[in-house]
C-alpha cells in the first residue's frame, strides 16, 4: 500500500510540523523557490535512509551515492539551531498488526492505521546525525520513543502501559528490540504492534522512488555493463539498461511495449525498439516518428530521451509503490504533457500507485481536472496543492477540488481556486 501522508517539520522551508495527504495522484504547483520539492525531497531522504548500505546514520541527507543529495543538516533545517530538530514522518495507512502469544501459537489479528514522526538532530562538530525520539500509532496504540543515555538505546513507552522498554537500534532509524520476545506475555503484546509498524514503514519507503529533474541527454549507443537495476535512477541513468534487459530476458516485452504505447498516446512517437549489438553489452535504441520514420534515440529531439524515463518508472513501479517526480514534463511540448497526465492515470490504477509529482505546467495540471470532470479521475483519488513563499517559509494550501452533479443530472467538477496563479502573474 502506498505511503498516504508525509509530516514534516523544521524541514527546509517549512517550519511547524505539516502534513500532507498523498492521494493516487497528488500534485505541487507553485513559483520558483517556493519549496514545491520539499514534500518530494523529504519523502526521498527517508526512502534513501532505509535503501542505502547503512548502519550508523538513521537519515541520510547527501551521500555521493544518495538518490537526493540536500546537503548538510544545519542547511536542511529550517530554524538553523542545532538545539532544534528535523521531523519528518509518515502514514502507510492500515495495516494487520498480528500478535502472536507468547504461550501458544494462537494469532491475535488487528488492522490499524499506522503513522510515525521521528525526530532527528545533529552534532554541531561532526555533523553526526541521531534519531532523538518520535512517536508512532499503531491502530489504537500510541507510542513514544526517547533517547536514552546509550547512543543507540531507547525507552519506548504505551500510553497506558507501565513501564516503558529499553530497546536498541540495530540499523537506521529502525528501531528492533528482539528482547521484547523475552518479556512477559502482556510486554509482548502490548509492545510488538510497535514492530511491525517499523517493518511496515520500511517496507513501504523502500518502495519510493525518485526521478529528479536533471536527467542524462540521449546517446547514440548504450553500454549496460551488466548491470540489473529496478528503477530508473535520479537522472533517469538506469532506463536502458531496465529496458536492454527485458529486450534480451523476456519474449514477451511487456514493459518495453507499454512504453511504446504510452509513447503513442503522448504524441511523441509511434514505437520504441531495443536492440542488442551482436551479442555485446551495447544497445541501440530506435524510434519510430509519428511519419512512419526510425531514427536513433539520439537523433529525434531532447524532450523525448527526457520523458522516457519518466514512463520507465511508472511501467516497472513495483505494485503498491509510490513514485516521486520533479518536473516530469520537462523539455516536452505543452501538446504531449497533456496526454502524460493520463499516463499517470493508467498507471496508478494499474499498479495501486502513488504519483506525486511537482510541476510548471498549466496544460499538466489542467489535464487531471479535465479528467475528473470526463470521468476517467475520481476527484477523491487527486490533489494538488499549491506553495508559496510567506515570511521565509513555505506554505502548502490544498486546492478544492469536488465532483458535483448539476440540476440537469450531468456532472461536473467544481475547483475552488484560481490554479492558474500557480503559472502566471496575471489571472
């Protein structure tokens, strides 16, 4: 299941502790240094804290090999006071909390909402960063965790419950105490909810992924170097090589020849082919023009190379995942960013994604409300939220948007905003 809301606090822009619903489509519009990335970039730290070969740092800011590279955390931090800390959290929605009991191996099944907001900090001198303590819900269950005097010990306590648990972290900001197995049978299953909370939010951050918006131009040949990647990667570096694989692994081609449909239905182009150099481990990539032409990936214009990737990601998304993008239409002509939009569409409802995307394009946005009204977007499946700059800080206002029926019985969409201030100066 999808990640369903992001809360952030002291995070970049945004000062006081914000959440932000993330819906199957979920949509930033906003000026230039606004902080339209902030939801994107806090999602993608904390996916990149999980994914990453780590053990010692519970969030991962920058990293020469990070998906999303911030910086340092006195310059992530809104406040710039090392007293202060960074909270960033997360809703994975409802999930089973099943307990086993410590005498038998009956089952105790629960479902519940789970949702947590950690709080980190940092070292002034090495630039070291904790996990100083947060709090998670577990269906009913409320729990706060504390630093203990360890450098990686903690007190996890149950409102309600007394007394609290010494547990350790084993990795991360993941938080694993198997000790709680030892504890008495209402330790147990009082406590383990909290554990499988953690595991369901690892579970689902590691199925974030992120495209930025700086992505790499076309060649006119493509080395794979062997390599087996499961997305496309921040620059959209690991789309050939998604792509070469399925063309030599699988006779079927189904990604390959999603792509080209989606292709199709943008109006870039009519077909997308793969194909390997006499047995090497370079790739052509060709395709074919509305007119019937192929040419080399390198040789029909930059904004295709540039919205490949963006369509890679949605075809191989694993299902449940949720997919971040900065500025997906980037390079492409205002009469193909329209059809992108329905892309996404098909896409989310296919695979039960979540796309979150932040945009400058009128003719993107307008094409999802476009949607809701013609049926095809149910109005509860989408938001967009529009961000401003006030008083250095970075403001995130939802924008309304409801399905009606008319006196008539026809349907309609009602939007209870000027989106497009978002764009333009002018209204």
């Amino acid at each position: 299941m999808p990640i369903h809301a992001v809360s952030i606090g002291n995070f970049k822009g945004i000062a006081g502790v914000t959440e932000v619903v993330i819906k199957p489509i979920t949509i930033f519009i906003g000026e230039n240094s606004s902080g339209k990335s902030t939801v994107i970039h806090a999602l993608a730290s904390l996916a990149q804290s999980v994914r990453l070969p780590n053990d010692t740092r519970p969030l991962i800011l920058d990293d020469e090999v990070a998906t999303v590279h911030l910086g340092r955390f006195i310059e992530v931090m809104h406040s710039r006071n090392y007293n202060d800390a960074i909270c960033l959290g997360v809703n994975v929605g409802t999930k089973p909390l099943t307990v086993l009991r410590a005498s038998s191996s009956e089952e105790n099944i629960e479902e519940g909402i789970v949702k947590a907001c950690y709080e980190f900090k940092s070292t002034k001198t090495t630039q070291d960063v904790y996990l100083q303590g947060g709090m998670m819900s577990c269906g009913a269950r409320q729990y706060t965790l504390k630093r203990a005097r360890g450098r990686r010990q903690y007190i996890l306590e149950l409102a309600g419950v007394e007394p609290g648990l010494r547990v350790w972290s084993e990795s991360g900001f993941l938080v694993m105490d198997r000790s709680i197995h030892r504890r008495t049978e209402k330790s147990f299953r009082e406590f383990y909810p909290f554990l499988l909370g953690q595991r369901n939010i690892v579970t689902e951050l590691k199925k974030v992924m992120y495209l930025g918006p700086f992505r790499q131009p076309p060649q006119r040949r493509y080395q794979t170097r062997g390599s087996s990647p499961r997305e496309v990667g921040a620059q959209g570096e690991a789309t050939i090589p998604l792509l070469a694989n399925e063309a030599i692994q699988s006779r079927s081609r189904r990604h390959i020849k999603e792509i080209a449909k989606w292709l199709e239905v943008s109006t870039v182009a009519k077909n997308l082919k793969v194909q390997r150099v006499a047995g090497s481990d370079l790739f052509d990539v060709l395709v074919t023009l509305n007119d019937g032409r192929t040419h080399p990936l390198a040789d029909v214009g930059y904004g295709l190379s540039q919205v490949l990737p963006v369509l890679t990601q949605c075809s191989f998304a694993p299902d449940g995942g949720t997919l971040l993008f900065e500025q997906p239409e980037l390079h492409v002509h205002p009469l193909a960013q329209r059809p992108l939009a329905r892309v996404f569409i098909e896409a989310a409802k296919q695979k039960n994604l979540h796309i979150v995307a932040e945009t400058h394009s009128p003719d993107l946005l307008g094409e999802f409300i476009t949607q809701i009204r013609n049926g095809n977007l149910m109005a509860s499946d989408f938001a967009a939220y529009r961000v401003k700059r006030i008083d250095q800080q970075t403001k995130v206002e939802e924008i309304k948007i409801e399905a009606v029926t008319l006196a008539d019985g026809t349907f309609d969409v009602d939007v209870f905003y000027n989106w497009q201030t978002g764009f333009s100066s002018t209204v």
